[in-house]
C-alpha cells in the first residue's frame, strides 16, 4: 500500500502523539489454546500474521468485550469457511481476561484525519490483511507497542499489542494461577458429577 503524503503526514503525527493505554480485554481460543502462556506468547501471529501483524511478529490480539471477541471468532470462521458459526472442532473455547499496559498506543478508532481515516477503512474492508500489515510496518518499526482498531465486523474494538516493542509483563492472563489450578485438577468421581 502506498501512503500519499498527505496520510504520511497524518501517520506520522499519529505517532508522535502516541499515548499509554492500560485495561483489561478479551481474548477467545480454541481448546488447543487454552494454557494461559500459549494465550499471550504470539506464536500465532509469528507464524501466521493477522490485521495489522506482519508474519513474522509476535503479538497478540485482544478485544474491548466480550461480545466484540465472540464476532471475531464467527466472522473469522465465516470468512475462511463460508459460514458464521465455529467450527465443532473448535469447541471448547475459553475466553481470558487479558491485562495490558503500554506506554505507546496508536487508537485508529478515534477520528482521525480524512486521508488516514480512508487508508483504515480500507485496510478493515478486506478480508487480505497485506495492506494493514504494509502500514502497521510503518509504526511497528517506530516502536509503537499497541494499537486500538475498529472491528471489521462493524461493531465493537479490538487491540494488538506488539510484544517485541511492548515491555515484559506488558500483557499478561488474568488469574494466570487459578487456571492453571483449574487446568490440573483431577476430574470428578463419575457419581460426583
């Protein structure tokens, strides 16, 4: 994607006025997902890339609800399978509260100035992800560690954090320990159930 100048502009002060971000969001993962650690490693954008995460970059994504989560999901499956609900083979899912602090967030959902506003647009109106993995290029090399965006399903805001820019302990699960109880505990004696 080529950048006019006036969006470069625009992007580049965008940058500047990096701000902190600190909250709690979700995150929705299949069953083979579920310990708390492969939650936030990046592994999967490493390998596979995603909205605004070139292949190669560990980060990880989140939403800013619940409910915003569950679409992700569906309308993720809906566009790599034709259909809107999840896979069976992708149940169980667990969804984790996930905690984040950085000190350099870009917010794409706010009003942002008309060439830039149009340069996201495009980028959400795609299902390719080349295009805002071109841009989000741009400020990952300048050290951004997170960014808000809108939901390309139309409703609701997600959140990548870029973990190699983001400070250790930048994201971490919430109640890592009481799931990994959870996760340990020996199942129930069949009349206990």
């Amino acid at each position: 994607m080529k950048l006019g100048r006036a969006a470069r502009k625009q992007l580049d002060e965008l940058i500047a006025g990096a701000v902190p971000l600190e909250g709690d969001f979700f995150r929705s993962v299949a069953f083979h997902y579920f310990h708390p650690d492969d939650v936030i490693s990046g592994e999967g954008t490493r390998l596979n890339g995603g909205r605004f995460v070139p292949v190669g970059v560990k980060a990880v994504f989140a939403s800013l609800d619940e409910q915003t989560a569950f679409r992700e999901v569906t309308t993720r499956k809906s566009a790599l399978g034709g259909r809107n609900q999840i896979n069976v083979g992708e149940y169980p899912r667990m969804m984790y509260v996930i905690s984040v602090v950085t000190h350099r967030n870009l917010d794409l959902a706010a009003t942002l100035p008309l060439e830039l506003a149009e340069t996201v647009a495009r980028c959400l109106g795609t299902p390719q992800h080349s295009a805002s993995q071109e841009l989000a290029a741009v400020w990952i090399a300048r050290g951004i560690e997170s960014v808000v965006f809108p939901s390309a399903t139309g409703v609701g805001r997600n959140i990548v954090v870029y973990l190699a820019n983001a400070d250790a302990g930048s994201v971490v699960v919430r109640n890592r320990d009481k799931v990994l109880a959870a996760l340990r505990r020996p199942r129930l004696p069949k009349r206990a159930r």
